[in-house]
C-alpha cells in the first residue's frame, strides 16, 4: 500500500463509519495521546521500566499504527499529501545530511 493509498482508506474510513473528522486541534491531541502510549511501550520493552499489567495487553505495532492512523488523518484535513512531502522530506535531509553523520566521530 502507497501512503497515498493508505490516506484515501482512512478518508474512505473516516466517511463511511466515522462520521466526520474530529477537528485538527483534537486530533493533534489524540496523536500526541497516541505518541505517548507508544513511548510507554518502548520505554518499558527497551528502557529499565517494567511492565504494568495494563501495559500488558498493548503491542508496538499496533501502538504505531494508531501513530500514523492519526497522522494520516491530519494530513487529510489539512490538504497534506504525506507520501510527496516523505519524497520532499528525504531529499531535504539527504542533501542537508549527506557527510554529517558519515563524518561524525560519536557514531563510528
């Protein structure tokens, strides 16, 4: 599945069982919601946090599909096409980035 793909199934989503889009500032606040419960999980499955047994029931896939559900949503109501801005986005960072890391003492 393209991202584009993937934004017109939620859209598709969005409009056939979910009524409407909630508005762009409560979907703001439910990504970072959803940002929160993945940082939760990686923080108890890669940090020195233990789990809690309601942490137990939730997975990482899943928490980062919630991510990027909500973040496919907001790209929808603001007009963003998701996969050219990635395209944009990585010619950025390549053209920005191409001897920054490579030439970085602290990761060699």
């Amino acid at each position: 599945m393209t991202i584009q793909e993937a934004q017109q199934q939620v859209d598709t989503w969005i409009k056939t069982y979910g009524v409407r889009y909630f508005s762009e500032l409560t979907n703001m606040a439910i990504l970072t919601e959803e940002v929160g419960e993945l940082a939760c999980i990686i923080a108890r499955t890669y940090g020195e946090q233990s789990f809690k047994n309601s942490d137990l029931s939730k997975n990482i896939a899943d928490e980062m599909a919630d991510v990027l559900w909500v973040l496919l949503c907001l790209a929808n109501q603001t007009g963003v096409d998701l996969e050219e801005a990635l395209k944009k986005n990585i010619e950025k960072k390549t053209e920005r980035d191409k001897t920054r890391h490579l030439e970085n003492k602290k990761l060699i």
